[in-house]
C-alpha cells in the first residue's frame, strides 16, 4: 500500500475519535444566557436592535434577528456609511460590503457590490444557497439579480453633493470617523442561547475602487463560535483586517476572557501591528458577547457608543477607550 494512501486510512480512523484540543486553560463555560439580546455598535444601533427584537418576538432565531437589523440599516437611504445612501469611493461609485455568520459555523460574504439595496440579504443567500463563503463585484451582482434581488440605481443625494465637494480637492486621507458611526455591526442572542452577527457597511468614503474594508470578512469584521461567543468591529478596516481581530477576541473569550476584557486586549493588539501608523489617524472599535450574554466593548480613542438590547431593555452605552 502506497505511502499516501496508508496515510488517508489512519487520518480515516482518528474519525472515530473525539476531536482533542491541545489548548491550555480553556474557560469552562457557565450556563448559557436564554433571554435573547442584541448588541450593534453605535448609537444609531438602537434602530437596528428594535427591528431585530421584533424577529425573535416573532419567533425567529438570532440569524434571523441579526439579518433583519443590519437590512434596517440598509434601508434607511438618507445613511451615508450604510447601503445605497452611503458615500461613493473616489469614482463616485457607492460599493457594498457584507456579511453574516450562524450558530452553526456557517458564514456567507459579498464584497464591492454596486446597485443592491440589502447586501447583508446577498451575503446570508450566498451563505444558504451557494457553495461559497464570498462573492466579489459582478459576480456578486450576478449571483443577486440571479437570485431575485433586484437592481437598485437609487443615489443619495447628500452623497452625491458631498462627492462633488470632495472632488474639488480630490485629496486623499483614509480618516474614518472617530466621534460618529460607520459600520453596523451586530450580534445576537436567541432564546435558545444560539449566536449569530452580521455586518454591513458602504465602506470608506473616498476609497480606491475596488477597496474591500474589514467589514466582510470573516475573523476581522465578524466572528462567531457558538460554543464561546461573537465579535464584530467599526473603524479603519485596515487597521482591522491587520490584526484579525473579531476572530481573536472570540479565541480569548475561549480562553477566559470576559468580552470586555477581548475587548481591550484586541485593541492593544492592533494598535501594537499597526503601529507604523500614525495613532491619531485612525479608530477601531469591537463589542463582543460570550454565550453567557455579557457583553463587551472598547475603542482607541474615545467616542464608541453602542447599543444593547437585554432584560427587555433598550440603552445606548459609552464605551472605554486605549486613549482618553
Ligand atoms: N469598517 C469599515 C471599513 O473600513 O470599510
């Protein structure tokens, strides 16, 4: 018997065993939290997390929940860094990041698609109904119109004029918002205690085109593991996608981090891997949740707010920050 073939029957075998893990101090896990919560970042949250208790009030799941706020969001078309209102790259076109993760490890992403009202809509389709994990640009677009999404030509007004202002410098400076919103980030927790998140952006104003942000990747914009938590990010998505940082909060959650505490390691994390930046240019901003439904949150620089739903309650909270 061949060497490789030898191989593939005892990897065959090692089927039938637990899978082991080799990591040290994992966090036993307390009882899971059952009351159902939303969290997304920003103030403007609140909006998204009504619609996604509405869901789960209608008995949908925290996939559902999660997907039903970020699509509010999209809706609005006045949001100038959400959906179709939002503000275009430097050609004036306005491109949509998205992307979803379930309870089941599954997870579904659309990157730089133009003239779809709900991206994060395509990105759960692609995640349910293709092979794939992400589709990009006209393929993305084709995959939508394919799919019953229709095309969308609606331009924001406000982003257009704003367009027009910008042209007149055309100067380039990746500054993301440090004291306002950006991407809707959102997680959930159903009545069973299952997790999901979702995230949806129109990205950096003035970007290059075809620039994709952190926002629809999985491990940078959003990550979640049922068994241990979910994590989503706002802020320079470069910064982000450096440090892969919703994955890594979700890890230390594994580890025994509170979400606060994943929180502020990933920032220090990523300030650390981007520090050939200047620290002034740029925000980064994470909430995360463990299965027990503590929620955390933490910026760079002052500003964050979030907005959580839980114990049948709305707040709009002040995250900490790195910097004061
Ligand atoms: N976090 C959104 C972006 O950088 O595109």
């Amino acid at each position: 018997m061949n060497t490789r073939r030898k191989f593939l029957q005892s990897f065959a075998a090692l089927g039938a065993l637990p899978l082991l893990s080799f990591m040290p101090n994992l966090k036993k896990r307390q009882k899971k939290y059952t009351e159902g919560l939303v969290v997304s970042t920003w103030n403007f949250g609140v909006k998204a997390n009504t619609a996604a208790v509405k869901i789960m009030n209608d008995g949908g799941n925290a996939l559902d929940m999660v997907t039903a706020g970020a699509m509010e969001m999209e809706s609005d078309p006045t949001e100038l860094t959400i959906g179709l209102g939002g503000l275009p790259d430097r050609e004036g076109h306005t491109t949509l990041d998205a992307c979803v993760m379930d309870s089941i490890g599954r997870a579904g992403s659309v990157c730089f698609l133009e003239k779809i009202k709900h991206p994060v809509a395509v990105a759960r389709a692609i995640m349910e109904k293709s092979p794939h994990v992400v589709l990009v640009g006209d393929g993305a677009q084709q995959f939508a119109l394919q799919n019953g999404f229709p095309k969308d030509e609606y331009q924001n007004p406000e982003a257009q004029k704003a367009y027009r202002e910008w042209l007149e410098k055309s100067e380039y400076k990746p500054i993301i918002n440090i004291e306002n919103h950006d991407t809707i980030g959102i997680l959930a927790m159903d009545k069973k205690g299952d997790l999901s998140g979702a995230c949806t952006t129109s990205g950096l104003s003035y970007k290059m085109r075809g620039r994709v942000g952190d926002s629809p990747i999985i491990g940078a914009g959003l990550y979640v593991d049922n068994e241990v938590g979910a994590a989503t990010a706002s802020g320079l998505g470069e910064t982000i996608l450096r440090s892969c940082s919703s994955f890594l909060m979700v890890e230390l959650m594994r580890q025994g981090y509170s979400p606060l505490n994943a929180c502020k390691e990933a920032i220090q994390r990523l300030v650390k891997i981007n520090s050939f930046m200047n620290i002034g240019d740029y925000q980064a901003c994470f909430i995360a949740v463990s299965k027990e439904g503590e929620i955390g949150a933490y910026s760079v620089h002052p500003g964050f707010t979030y907005s959580v739903w839980k114990n049948g309650e709305h707040q709009v909270l002040t995250a900490g920050s790195l910097l004061s």
